[in-house]
C-alpha cells in the first residue's frame, strides 16, 4: 500500500492518519468542515466550550501511544480537595457521599458483571435495587444514555469501575479540546499528511484503502450500508457561564435519574474570562423526551449545587446530542457485535461507535489503530508500539 485515504478529521481520522503516515504511507485526509477536529471541537473565546461532553481517560492503550508521540500536552489540573466540592443528589438533597448500597458495587474482587444480563437486574442482587439504581446513575457521566441499568451489565460495570477509580482517570487538556486536535495535526502536517478542510466527500474514491472515520450514520450514507447502525445515547446538555461566587460546587451527580453538572473552570480558568465560571451540564433523555425536560432537569442540579446561579448568567447555550456520545451496549452484546472495522474491498470502519474496546474517545483511537494496521496488514500491538 502506497497511499490511504482518510474521510474525517476527528480524534479517529487524525489518529490514523498519523499511524499510517509513520508507517511511511502516503495518506490525504478529507474533512467536510472548515476545521479539524470532529466532535472534539472547542469554541473560540471568551468561552471555551467542548462540543458536547468529553473525557479523555488515562486507562487504555491509546494514552500511551499518545505519550510516545508527545501529544497529550499540558492537563488541566484537579482542583484541590478543598475546592473540589463534587457532590451527589441522592433522594432530593445534596450529599458528600454515595450511599453504602451503592458503595457494595465498587468493592475489590467484586465479580465480573455478565454479558447477557441488564445491569439493574446483576447489580439489584447484590446491592439492593435503591443502590442498583444510583450506581447506574451516576455512570451517566460516562454513560449519557437516559436507562443505564438497561443496558448490559459487563458493560455498565466496567463504566462506573472507571468513572469511580481514585485518583480519577479522566482527564481534560489545557485549553479545551482544541489543543488536543492542534497537536495531532501539527503531528501529520510534519509527517507529510496532506489535510483538506472544507472537502465532503460522497463518493468513496478507488484504486487504494480508504478509511472512514466519521459518525455511524455519515459512514452509513456513504457506503450505502443499512446494517451500520447501534445504539447510542440521546443528551440534552447546557453550557452557562456565571459570575464567580465562592461555595459553587465543582461537580453535581444526580444519582435520582442520569444527569451531571461540572464547573470546568475551577480545573482550567482559561475557559472563560476572568470573575466569571463556565459550567456544562449534561442530562440524558428518552427517545421522545423533548429538549426542554432535560434542560429543566440539569436546572434542578443547578439549583442545588450553585445557588443563585440564575442571578449570575452572562451567557447561556442549549443543545441536544443525539446519537452522538458514542456506542451503548444492550444485554447480550458487546463491543465486538458493533459494526467491524473491516467492511471488505479496502474500506475500514473508525470511530466511537464501531467494533473496538474502551471506553468514550478510547474507541475512536483503537478502532483507528485497528483499520491502519488491518490496511497495512500488520500486527495492531507492533502500530501501538511503533
């Protein structure tokens, strides 16, 4: 293979780009935007917003491949105990702590949640339902599905295990996003990558692989497959930025139904100017719940966790992310279920919602790495490690 071509400019697109362009191969990426970046898109300023809810999570293979290549850059730091604040709504009130029901489902040597099973089922016999439903809850913030205990319980598990491991694994760039994406690309511009903003693609081009590291459903159009569908979750989110008080929260979990509310800037104060606080809060919704119910909900949240926030708005944004959080797994599947990354005829699969582990972004970089080397026809652990 002489030259790949690579439609999307996401966190996957960028990654195998890179991977493949160290391999020595000639790679043109397209994207349909004016920018790169996908879903990992931060605003400009004077608010630094995500495009929606990201994490970027220490745990998996793909911080280490982004570490050798020096691409992770400055991490916005943890607040302090003191100024942490992560609190928990649990019947009503604000709470320091989890309930000891839930606390049953993150001892060490805890069993092994099954595939076929729903996590509120596994977990109701050994935490009780009260506590079943509180930890399914709290993994909406890896989650952002409005029914967590539906879904698989292996699945479900291994989510809240990470969303809960001391010290955090989830991490934020410096920055926003952005300086996240800005290196990356930096990264294949000097690999000799050829980039192209502002270049959708509908007809998939022939003569050498081609990877497409969109959304599931763009991929689905274009490659004219109806099978390249799963589920994914449906949020409603809001972004605010208010007047700095003392005694806001950092962080609000609704164990009561899925929701979670951060205070980005106590762990990076140049998201937003100075004296004021950028906020985001994320709430999952049903199928046929409307935008509004869920921003009411992280209202709610608001309430409790920052009092008086409505007097302190200088800057207000709601939108709806649907189908764009990446995959959930229903009992009786697992990642590998998910559409493959191979799909025949040269073409490959990348993204955050096709056949590869980990969890939230992790998806994208491993699927990534999987479709280069799958063109390459090498081994994936000798890409990782190149």
């Amino acid at each position: 293979m002489r030259h790949l071509t690579v439609i999307g400019g996401g966190l996957a697109g960028l990654t195998a780009a890179i991977a493949a362009a160290e391999a020595g191969v000639t790679v043109t990426l397209h994207e349909a935007h004016h920018t790169l970046g996908g879903r990992a898109r931060t605003a400009p300023a004077p608010y630094r917003t995500n495009e929606g809810p990201h994490a970027l999570y220490n745990g998996g293979p793909h911080w280490t491949w982004l570490q050798q290549r020096d691409l992770i850059g400055p991490l916005a730091p943890l607040p302090p105990l003191e100024g942490a604040r992560l609190r928990l709504r649990y019947r009503g009130v604000l709470r320091r702590t989890p309930p000891f029901a839930m606390l049953k489902l993150l001892r060490p040597g805890i069993r092994r949640a099954p595939v076929d099973a729903d996590f509120l089922t596994w977990a109701a016999e050994l935490a009780g339902e009260e506590g079943a439903r509180a930890a399914a809850h709290y993994c909406a913030v890896a989650l952002f599905h409005h029914d967590p205990g539906a879904l698989s319980a292996a699945f479900v598990q291994e989510r809240l295990r990470r969303a809960t491991k001391l010290p955090p694994e989830a991490h934020y760039p410096r920055g926003g996003w952005d300086s996240l994406v800005d290196r990356m690309a930096a990264r294949a511009w000097n690999l000799g990558v050829r980039m192209e903003t502002c270049s959708r693609v509908d007809t998939l081009p022939t003569g050498a692989p081609v990877i497409v590291a969109t959304s599931l459903d763009a991929a689905r159009r274009l490659l004219g497959d109806e099978s390249l569908t799963w589920p994914s979750g449906r949020t409603a989110l809001i972004d605010l930025a208010v007047r700095t008080r003392r005694g806001d929260a950092f962080a609000v979990s609704d164990l009561d139904a899925p929701g979670w509310i951060e205070r980005f800037t106590a762990q990076d104060r140049t998201l937003a100017p100075a004296g004021e606080q950028l906020i985001q809060g994320q709430v999952p919704i049903g199928p046929h719940e409307s935008r509004a119910a869920g921003v009411a909900r992280a209202e709610q949240l608001l309430d409790l966790g920052l009092p008086g926030w409505r007097d302190r708005v200088t800057w207000r944004r709601e939108a709806v992310a649907d189908g764009r959080t990446g995959a959930v797994d229903p009992p009786g599947t697992s990642w590998r279920d998910r559409p493959a990354v191979d799909r025949g005829d040269g073409v490959y699969l990348a993204g955050d919602q096709v056949a590869a582990p980990g969890v939230l972004s992790e998806v994208s970089f491993t699927s990534a790495l999987t479709a280069v080397s799958l063109a390459l026809g090498r081994n994936t652990l000798d890409l990782e490690h190149a």
